[in-house]
C-alpha cells in the first residue's frame, strides 16, 4: 500500500473449495476470471473485491465507509465507483500466494451468494439509457445462452453414438460399411461440437496449470455451471418477498445505513 501511494488496496485471495457443490457451480472458471481483473481496475476499470480490502483510516473516512455504500447489493463495486467520483486512488492486487479463503459450505450457500452477484450485474444500467436491462429480456437472454451452451454436447453425444452404432454394426457384420451412413457432413458437424466440448474445459486445464487451482470433478461443471447460471438469472428476476435483492426496492421500515443515527458514544 505504501509502495503504491494509495490509501487503499483490493485483493483477490486464492479460494479454496470446501463442498462439491463449489465445482458444480464452476467456481474454478469464476477464480481464473478474477485473476484477470486486478489489471483491468489498475487500468480504469471500476471494479472492487468485496472480501478483501485493507484501508488507510483516513481514505476510509473520506469514503463515507460502508454507511454510504452498505445499503447496495454490489455494495464493492459501488464503493470502487465512489473512489473513482471522489478522484481517490486505489489499486486491485492478486494475493494468491498471501492469503486464502472458504466460500461456501454447501449447495445453498453456493446458490444465495451467485444469486446475490448476478442481482449486482443485472442492477447495472446501461450507458445510453441509463436503465439497467429489462427482467424478462434477462431471463430470454439467459435461457437461449443455456440452450446454444448445451447444442454442443447434444450434437457430439448424439453423433458418437450414432458412429459407434455404425462400428458395431460393422464390426458384427449386421451392417454395410460403417462409413455408408456417416458422411463428410457428419463428420465436420462431429468434429466442431467436438471442438466445441473440448474448450468448455479449457478454463479448468489454464486454473490448472497457471493458479494451482485442482480440477476434481471438472468433467461436470461445463454442464451444471450452464444450467444453474441460467437458472439463476431466471430466478433473479423474480421478487423475493424475504427480502431485498436489488437496489431500487426497499423493504418496509428499512433505513439505509448512510440516513441512520450515529450514537455519538459508539461511532
């Protein structure tokens, strides 16, 4: 912090995996992403970390802290939007080596917390319109993503299984040449979802090789990340009545940290 001259630094810490359900949530692919960000922020990009941050005490006054941010659901991000209004400097740093964290322990902690991000990204609003994106284009949007996500897997199951139908045919002598009835289209179409498959697992090898990340269970997460992600913008479009999800909406009685009263004792 020092050595940058700046009053305050985010930073991604290696996150370990404590329940299966962190790889069904593709939480590995998540990390590698983050351990592209830091750069982007020291660049301009208006991003924070919301679990790790260190302050100097007077950047951290001059911020208004999280009485001025708290009552967000992106409550880092907002904070880093503040900095950048406020001209005060900050910096994004991986931490890998410095510091590691638990997440979640298990499949409904895992669904609250991505909830809970995906309602910051679709509170977003857009440039021109200064409007974040409609709910039901979200959820259109998010179900067709699903679908063209699992064309893929659909084509090269189907077109394995039709090609090893056609060897055994062969092989068994129930049949004419196993090539009779696969022909060049079938194989290009194979061969790209194939391609197309193989990548899906790309992100798992680079956490692999690159961060240190293990892959166990990495041959599910192309599939259940798809669906759960989809299935979770759908489900953030909807209201929940237990609470507050987006920033607009408030619930009844609630007051925002930034309009309570400060007990002059205790502040």
């Amino acid at each position: 912090m020092t050595k940058a001259n700046v009053g305050w630094v985010s930073f991604l810490p290696k996150t370990t995996f404590s329940c299966f359900a962190e790889y069904m949530f593709n939480w590995p692919g998540t990390c590698i992403a983050q351990g592209l960000i830091p750069a982007k922020v020291n660049n301009g990009k208006v991003y924070a970390f919301g679990q790790c941050n260190l302050f100097k005490r007077e950047t951290y006054d001059e911020l208004g802290g999280h009485r001025e941010i708290g009552h967000l659901v992106a409550e880092s991000h907002a904070l880093a939007a503040l900095a950048v209004e406020k001209r005060i400097p900050f910096r994004c740093q991986c931490a890998f080596k410095q510091a590691s964290m638990y997440w979640y322990n298990d499949f409904w902690e895992c669904w609250k917390g991505q909830l809970k991000s995906v309602r910051g990204r679709m509170g977003k609003k857009l440039p021109v319109v200064n409007r974040p994106i409609p709910r039901p284009i979200v959820a259109t949007v998010m179900s067709f993503f699903m679908s063209v996500q699992l064309i893929p897997w659909f084509i090269f199951l189907m077109g394995s299984a039709k090609l090893l139908m056609l060897q055994a045919s062969s092989y068994f002598g129930l049949g004419s040449d196993s090539g009779d009835g696969f022909g060049t289209l079938d194989q290009v179409v194979l061969a790209a979802a194939s391609v197309c498959v193989g990548c899906s697992f790309l992100n798992r090898l680079i956490g692999k090789i690159f961060l240190g990340y293990d892959i166990h269970y990495w041959y599910l997460a192309p599939i259940t990340s798809t669906v759960l992600v989809a299935c979770m913008a759908v489900r953030a479009c909807r209201p929940d009545n237990a609470g507050r999800w987006n920033d607009d909406g408030m619930p009844e009685g609630y007051v925002q940290p930034k309009d309570a009263r400060v007990d002059k004792k205790t502040k």
